[in-house]
C-alpha cells in the first residue's frame, strides 16, 4: 500500500499504520549559533556524553507525513498538527521506522511515534485535525509542568517577551537559511526520507493549491533561520530540541511566499540536565495578519555546556 502523493509504503497491522525504516542523513553539521558550533557536530556532542551528533528532532516528522496523508487526506497538508515529544536522539546511521495509530470515524486526533530498529522509542506525540485541534501531546505537557523559580541559564527570560518587531520571511528553494540551518530546501529535498510530489518545483502547479508547499519538518527551519530578538540562555552554551509541534490552522505554507512571524516565550522549565525556554510562533498572513499556521518548541540548554553554571548558581542562592 502507497499513497497516493508520496511513493512510501505503507502497512497496517491491529489498528496502526507504519511505514518503512528509513536512515535519516545529518544535514546540521555546519550548523552555528553564538558564534560556536552546536551540538549536531559530533565532536561537541560527544563531550557531552553522547554517541554522536543528534540528526535535528523535525527530521522525523517526514516519515509521518505519508502515513497521515493517508489517514486524512489533503486536510493533513490544510489544518494537521503533529506534536512530538523527542525521548532519544538519533545519530546518522541509525533507523527509524514511524507508527500512527488510526483514529475511528469521525476523531480529529491521534497517537504517532517512532522507534529504532534496536527498539529504543525516539519520540511519541498526537497527531490532529482542524482548524479547531483538541488538546495536543505538548499541550498537556506544558500544563502539567509548573514553572522553575530560579534559572541560570534562563535567568534574563521571562514567559511573555516578545520579539522586539514581526518579521517578515520568505523560503525560496535555492536560499541559503543562514548559520542556523546551513543548507536550502533543495539540498533538504535531496535527501528527505519521504518525497512528495507537492515539494518540488517541477510538480508545483499539480498539487490542490498550485504551487510548491512546504514540508513538514521544514516549518521550524523556516521559523529558525532568522534571528528571533527573543532573550535566550547565556552562553557559550549548546540546547537541543526537546519538543516540538507544527501545527496548520490555514495551511498549507508556500515555497517563495512571504510569510510574518511573530515570536513569544510561553513557557519555562528545568530538568536535572536542562533549562528550557518554550516559544511559539506566529506564522501570519502579511496582507490581512491571519495566523495561517504555529510552531511551539521546547530549546533545552545542556547546563554542562555552560562553565560558569555552578559559579552563577551560588550567586543566585540556587540549590544544585
């Protein structure tokens, strides 16, 4: 079985549909921010413990886009939300295999994850329909969390800042999208794990819409590739991506069309290893300031990539 716009396949067992394993390919190797690498080189990410550069977090939402395409359609594309709590990073090499449970007649939200081939869970999540989604796995992930007093890394960010001004944005296939993420969406379509028809420039005017959309997994690259003006953790320090959703409200988003963002911290919080900042974007409609589509992601700062952290957190009274 293969749907009809993506040439994965796909299989259904007891009420779950699958797709393949797939190798997903690092393309953040390069990547820079504060004017150091990040933690997708794999010699940073190996002095913090790990076995090798993490590929990034939306890289997986690929393999999920032709398994709820066929679950419902063109509406994925126009109003889906995938929202996905990331459980282990994957290192180039590894596979992964995507599962969404199939939701009965009529439910506008359903369960995903994904796993490695050894069996480790990568991440798990909820999948939805809207415009007008029901409460979603980040959503009850942030009301169930309360919010840290004291922070170090995060120690200048407040829930509620904004960015300093909107921005306006575009992404062209052939564009460069900066340090942060240091490829084009062409390069990105060269080695996707799933390939949709609807991406390219060559099959643009086929799809429902006439023009090229945009991947799912490329939203928050398009988001990040521009400075957010937002407040972040102090530095030199190296995060990742603890969690992240994508969701379309009046989608889909276009290759070459300008789009505006507007930025807020709308949420704060701490693990033993981590200080995190959760921020959401606005994508809007820059004629008539619809939000058309939103991400929400959860940036976790390692507080072991920070050497003045113990220091600072004396001088704040903070109890380590």
């Amino acid at each position: 079985m293969t749907d009809s716009v993506f040439d994965t396949p796909l299989e259904q067992h007891d009420g779950v549909l699958n797709g393949p394993f797939r190798k997903p390919l690092q393309m953040l190797a390069e990547q820079e921010y504060g004017g150091h690498l990040s933690i997708h080189d794999d010699d940073q990410a190996q002095e913090l413990g790990f076995s090798g550069a993490p590929i990034e977090g939306p890289t997986h939402f690929s393999q999920f886009d032709p398994l709820l395409h066929n679950i419902w359609g063109d509406r994925w594309f126009e109003s889906g939300c995938i929202s996905s709590h990331f459980k282990n990073v994957v290192v180039e090499g590894e596979e992964v295999q995507a599962f969404v449970e199939i939701p009965k007649d009529g439910e506008n939200i359903t369960k995903l994850w994904a796993m490695k081939k050894t069996g480790e869970l990568v991440l798990e999540g909820t999948a939805s329909i809207g415009p007008q989604h029901p409460e979603t796995r980040l959503d009850a992930l942030m009301a169930s969390r309360p919010t840290p007093e004291q922070l170090v890394l995060l120690e200048k960010v407040k829930i509620g800042d904004k960015s300093p001004q909107p921005d306006r944005f575009q992404m062209g296939f052939d564009q460069h999208l900066g340090n942060s993420y240091p490829f084009s969406l062409n390069n990105k379509l060269e080695k996707i794990t799933e390939s949709c028809r609807w991406y390219g420039a060559e099959n643009a005017a086929t799809s429902p819409w006439g023009k090229a959309i945009m991947p799912t997994e490329m939203v928050s690259p398009f988001v990040g590739s521009t400075p957010s003006g937002l407040t972040g953790p102090k530095g030199p320090s190296i995060g990742l991506f603890a969690d992240l959703e994508v969701r379309m409200i009046k989608g889909p988003l276009f290759v070459g069309q300008d789009y505006i963002l507007e930025r807020e911290v709308v949420g704060l919080g701490e693990s033993k290893r981590t200080e995190s900042m959760w921020i959401k974007t606005l994508i809007k409609d820059p004629d008539t300031g619809e939000v058309l589509a939103t991400t929400l992601l959860n940036s976790a700062t390692l507080k072991q990539s920070y050497e003045k952290y113990e220091e600072e957190a004396k001088r704040i009274g903070k109890t380590l």
